[in-house]
C-alpha cells in the first residue's frame, strides 16, 4: 500500500472509532464481553498493524465479543505473534 494512502487510512478509521467512542457508545449501556473494550481494541490494533491487518484483528474481535464466548482480557497481540496473522 502507498505510504500516503496507508497514513490516510489509519487516521481516518481512528477518528472514526473515535466517534464512536464519543458519540455513539454514551448512548447505549455497556455490552462488550472484553477488556479493553472492542472500540479500544479496534483503535489499538489500526494504530500497532495499520489499516488492513488492523482491521482484520477488531473485525475478529467483534464477531467474538457474543453471548456464546466468554469474553475477559483479550489484549491486541504482539507482532509477530501467531495471533496476530503471522504463520
């Protein structure tokens, strides 16, 4: 991806998850399963991988964070990690 289009990116899906943060969640009781919070997770994992791989662990993370799994801490996982997509 070009390094312009790559810093567009991140930015833009961070404030948009910002928005949410601040405009959208306050609006709603709290109902994710995790710690950090999906939104959190979304925000840490865009800023740590970038906007593809970022978006591809919160996307995995939200369609987890549902009655039928456990939910507790589930940080962003470290690079290099198999959790992070690196087999």
């Amino acid at each position: 991806m070009i390094k312009w289009l790559k810093a567009f990116l991140t930015k833009f899906f961070c404030l948009l998850i910002r928005f949410y943060q601040k405009c959208i969640s306050p609006l709603f009781p709290p109902v994710c399963r995790y710690t950090p919070t999906c939104s959190a997770y979304a925000l840490e994992a865009i800023q740590k991988y970038g906007p593809g791989k970022g978006l591809l662990l919160a996307i995995r993370r939200i369609l987890r964070c549902n009655p039928f799994h456990e939910g507790g801490y589930d940080p962003v996982p470290e690079e290099g990690s198999c959790a992070a997509g690196d087999r």
